[in-house]
C-alpha cells in the first residue's frame, strides 16, 4: 500500500503539473457540452423550398401559405418554370421543388383529386428524406382540411373519420436535449479518460522514466493501478461537472438517482481506463498512442447509438455494439435521467460493463512487461 501511495503521488503531481492536461481535462469537456447538444439536433429547418405554381389558384395560394407558416420550410423562389426551379436546386440555392399543376383546382373540385409533383436535392440525404416527410404530411393536413369543408352534413358523411391522441413517456416535450446531452457527457467522459490513459505509459517511455521504474521492486499491478485510479478520479470529476453544466445550462435533472449514474460510471471508468493502459503497453510512441486511440474512439461513438438507432443498423454492426462498452453507458444514462431506472433495471448493463473491466485490466497487467 505505501509502494501504491507513493505511485499515486507521483501521478497526481505530473498530472497537475502540466497545464495544457488541465485544460483537456477542464476545459474541453465543458466547451464540448456546452456547443454540441445545439448543433447535434434531429430536427431539420430552414428546408430551402422553390415553388413552381402553374394553377395561381386560391386553392395554390392556400397550400402554399400552409407549408411556408409551418415554421420548416423558407420560400426560395416562387415561378411558373420548372427549368428555374431546378437551376436554383442544381446550384443548391434550394432544397425541394414543388410544382402546382395548372388545372389543380379544377381537378380538385370537379374531380376530387389532383396530383403534385415534388422534387428534392438527395445531395444530403437525412435533409432530403425528412424535408420530403414533413412537406408529404403538410399536404396530407391541408387534404383532409379540404375534404372536411366540402362536407356539409358531417354525420351522414360515408367518410369515415379518425381521430388519433397520443401521449409521450418520459420525454413529454420530446426535448431533444433530453436525449442527447446525457450521450454527449458519456463520450466526453469515455474520451478523456481512454485517451489520456492511454497516452501515459507511452509518454513514461518517451521520457525514459519507464526504465527506472522497471528496475524497482514495484509489482505490475501496483503500476497498473497508479496509472488507473487518477484517471479513475478525474473521470467522476469530470462526470460531476457534466451533470452541473447539464443542470444549470439545459435544465435536465436527473429522474432517477444520482447514485446509481455513478456507481456505473465507476465501474464503466475501470473498463475504459483498462483499454486506455491496454493500448498503451502495445504502442511505443504518443503520435502511435494518439492515432490508435481516434480509430477506436470513432468506432465506438458511431456504433453506441448516440446518433443513430441500433435497431436500424445491419446485423455486423449490432453485433459490434455488443461489445462496445459506451453503448451501454449512454443506454444507462438515458435510462436513468429520462425513465428514473434503478440499480436493478441496468444490472444487466452493470455486470457486462464489469466483466469489460475485468478482461481489460487483467490484459493490461498480464501483457505489461517489466524488464530488470
């Protein structure tokens, strides 16, 4: 014990003494939480629209009032020529065209159907299919608006008419910052803490202090968990900071309890930390360190759900989530902010976490080699 306390003593010293780590620490984590959650939003607007009317009808006229004061789409250019309209797409001055036919009126009254035509620019393709779903619902809206002024005598209408209530659970305002910010902090948590313990060991070889250690009485594990537990502490303390930025900058208060977000990210700390150091023993240079620890990083934010469901991802790609420790982090965070999950409904999550830890740390230990 007084080998380890030594250890950590000089870990924490080195760690305080250098002040861009400090920042990294610090600094960056907050910055991050404080930008992210506003540009990482799902919900698409200022949809750039360009309207070829051919009708110039009050039927037209009403559409169109309807999909611009929907708050999603700008009115780009309003014609009577496709070719303009598709110049103004082609120079991305526009996101969607939408022609009116000339006899859209006509059709609609005397007929009970007419046919739009709508154009989109699939360059970006999220911003394609979601502009294309909201303008297809405006005008189903604006349909059935129509159909419902035509009829005069509603009880003896053969239409038959649905009304559907719903209700949201857990996210009532369905407050996207809701749902991102916990993701957020657990990726900054899992960078800090993975990159810089990863890039430890290295720089103790870079700097030639690996050798004199190597040559003490020190047992490997000791070196493990001198190198573990400062990263272990300053990743809880950088959680606590995310949760106070949460709190007083989104308003997002836990639903459940405190205690059982920290007693995971204990644990998940011990696993990320253990892959950190694992990559260490493997790496002989910082740049080496650095670049090993991006890849994996990259991987494992893509494939944690953050973004993107995992239901909707193919089946090698579930497959990997399984073993990605930060899928579960930000599936318990989620769970305990938004639903007030307890210890025993991220258990399963809790013990698959732990036996991360275990296998990496004991990797780390075994496969560091102490040469005399």
């Amino acid at each position: 014990m007084r080998t380890l306390r030594f250890l950590l003593q000089k870990e924490f010293r080195q760690i305080f003494r250098d002040p861009s780590i400090l920042r990294i620490i610090f600094m960056m984590p907050a910055i991050q939480l404080l930008i992210l959650p506003w540009a990482a939003d799902y919900e698409v607007k200022n949809i750039q629209l360009s309207v070829v009317d051919h009708d110039h009808s009050q039927y037209s006229r009403q559409l169109l009032n309807k999909v611009t004061s929907s708050g999603y789409f700008q009115l780009q250019d309003y014609s009577g020529s496709y070719s303009n309209a598709l110049q103004q797409v082609e120079h991305d001055k526009a996101d969607l065209v939408l022609e009116i036919p000339a006899d859209f009126e006509k059709k609609l009254i005397r007929e009970n159907e007419s046919t739009l035509f709508m154009a989109i620019n699939a360059i970006n393709g999220v911003k394609a299919n979601l502009g294309g779903a909201y303008l297809r619902s405006i005008i189903q809206d604006y349909n059935r608006e129509v159909r419902l002024k035509w009829v005069q005598l509603p009880r003896f209408s053969p239409e038959v008419q649905i009304e559907v209530t719903s209700s949201n659970w857990f996210n009532a305002a369905m407050n996207y910052k809701l749902f991102m910010v916990p993701g957020i902090l657990v990726v900054l948590v899992t960078m800090v803490g993975s990159f810089l313990a990863s890039l430890n060991i290295v720089r103790e070889k870079e700097i030639g202090t690996i050798e004199q250690i190597n040559v003490t009485p020190i047992k490997k594990y000791h070196f493990i968990l001198g190198k573990l537990i400062p990263f272990w502490v300053l990743g809880l303390l950088i959680l606590t900071i995310g949760l106070i930025i949460a709190r007083l900058a989104y308003g997002i208060i836990p639903a459940g309890s405190l205690l059982v977000i920290y007693t995971f990210a204990a644990v998940y700390l011990l696993a990320v930390l253990g892959l950190g150091l694992l990559l260490s023993t493997y790496t002989s240079n910082q740049q080496q360190a650095m670049l090993l620890s991006f890849f994996m990083m990259m991987v494992f934010i893509l494939l944690s759900g953050l973004y993107t469901s995992i239901d909707s991802m193919p089946a090698w790609a579930r497959a990997i989530t399984k073993v990605n420790p930060v899928t579960y982090f930000i599936d318990v965070m989620r769970m305990v902010v938004l639903k007030g999950s307890g210890l025993k409904d991220i258990s399963p999550h809790l013990f698959t976490v732990l036996g991360f830890a275990v296998v990496l740390n004991s990797w780390a230990v075994l496969h560091y080699k102490k040469r005399s």
